[in-house]
C-alpha cells in the first residue's frame, strides 16, 4: 500500500461566497456555488490530511472526516481562516470572496421613505485573506504552502501569472474557460515558478485529487533529493 501522500499533514481550504450585509435581510454576494472547494477539502482528506474547511454560505454537505467552520461575512472568513492557519502546513484558497462590503450595516430594515429617491450605499474594500495569508513569515518560509484560484474571463496565461507573483503564492490554479458556477466539471492552469500545465477538463473530484497529489509532491518535506 503506498503512503498517503498528505498523512500527518493539516490542509486549511476556504470555499463559497461570502455574504456582505446591508441590513438584517440584504446583502450582496456571489454565484459561488463551493463545489471545488468542498471537493478539495475532501481530496485533501482521502490523502491523509487533517482538513479544516472555512465555509462561506452554501448548500453542501460536510466531506467526511473534515471539519467545517461556516461564516457568512469576508472579515469572519479571515477571522476563522487566521485561528487556524498557524498550525497547517497547506492553505488553499478558492473562495470567492467579495471585493467590497457596504461601509455600514443598518441594524434595521432599510425601508424607503417615499421620496422616490434609493439609498445611496458606499462600499469599503474587503480584506484579502489569500494575501494576507501570504504574508506571514512561515508561508515565506513555505513552512505554510499557499495555493490560490483565479477565474479569470481573457487572458488567463497573463493573468493567472501575474495574480501568483502579485499574491505572493507558489501555486496559482486558473479556470479555464468559460465560468463553471456549479458544475461538476472544470478544466484548471497549473501556474507556478517554473511555469504552467494544464489540467484537462475532467469531473471536479478528479482534478481536485491531481491537485492534492501536485500540491503534495511540492511540499519541502516531499521534494526527493
Ligand atoms: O484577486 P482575486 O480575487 O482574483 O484572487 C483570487 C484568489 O484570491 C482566490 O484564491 C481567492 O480565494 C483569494 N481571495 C481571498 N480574499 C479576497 C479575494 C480573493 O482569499 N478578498
């Protein structure tokens, strides 16, 4: 029987959208549907690891044998994300987090006022959780291996190159194609130092299993001298 290539490891996956309340009822978010996450959550499991999946909200159910953190909001995404990164040794990041959140929450119903005029709603940029992640000494170190996801709509080559340097990651995956908000298949672009391989279009689960196994063979403490 061979080794699971990620036992004894702790993997840490975001996945999902993230809600940004407006008021107690509304708020925006994102056609995120969570499969690729969940599916690498449960990949990283079958290879042995420890798996902690932060969850934005969604309608899947728990990989077995991970352990689910749900939050709704990009800061609680960080929030849970930060308690639990500084004991893993991989960080894969496939959230789609939304870029900015109204700059206040009304604590009631915004209700309208029979002016005819809409409220005016201002937004504040959301933290980076990928990046900030990044950042840390033992993801320098790559003690913390970060991976990171890019849906890009043109350019992909370009893009997801750039995206890694300006992340500060050495594993970026891009989607390829068209949009796949929850389907089963996808096709990715494996972009790291050396350069990028594509992933042939396959089931979710498939490429999230050739993910684990690129990811874990990259690991300083797999490299085969
Ligand atoms: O910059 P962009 O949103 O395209 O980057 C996508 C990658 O960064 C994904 O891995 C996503 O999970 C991560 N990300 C994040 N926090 C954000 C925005 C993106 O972790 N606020």
């Amino acid at each position: 029987l061979q080794p699971k290539s990620l036992a004894g490891k702790r993997v840490v996956v975001t996945a999902g959208p993230t809600f940004e309340a407006l008021d107690p009822i509304r708020g925006i978010t994102n056609h995120s549907s969570g499969k690729m996450g969940f599916t690498i959550a449960r990949a990283a499991r079958e290879a042995g690891a420890d798996v902690t999946l932060v969850a934005g909200p969604v309608h899947l159910a728990t990989p077995r044998g991970v352990t689910r953190i749900d939050v709704k909001s990009a800061r609680q995404m960080l929030e849970a994300t930060l308690a639990a990164v500084p004991r893993a040794d991989v960080f894969v990041a496939t959230a789609a987090v939304a870029d900015w959140r109204p700059t206040s929450e009304s604590g009631q119903k915004i209700k309208k006022d029979g002016s005819g005029q809409p409220p005016a709603v201002s937004f504040t940029e959301n933290p980076d959780i990928l990046a900030t992640v990044a950042q840390s000494d033992r993801a320098k170190r790559r003690e913390l291996y970060c991976v990171g996801f890019a849906a890009e709509s043109h350019d992909l080559q370009t893009n997801a190159k750039a995206k890694r340097e300006r992340k500060g990651i050495p594993l970026l995956a891009g989607n390829i194609g068209p949009l796949t908000f929850g389907q089963d298949d996808n096709q990715l672009l494996l972009v790291d130092e050396h350069g990028s391989q594509e992933l042939p279009r396959a089931p979710k689960l498939q490429l999230a299993r050739t993910l684990i196994a690129e990811i874990a063979r990259r690991l300083p403490s797999n490299y085969k001298a």
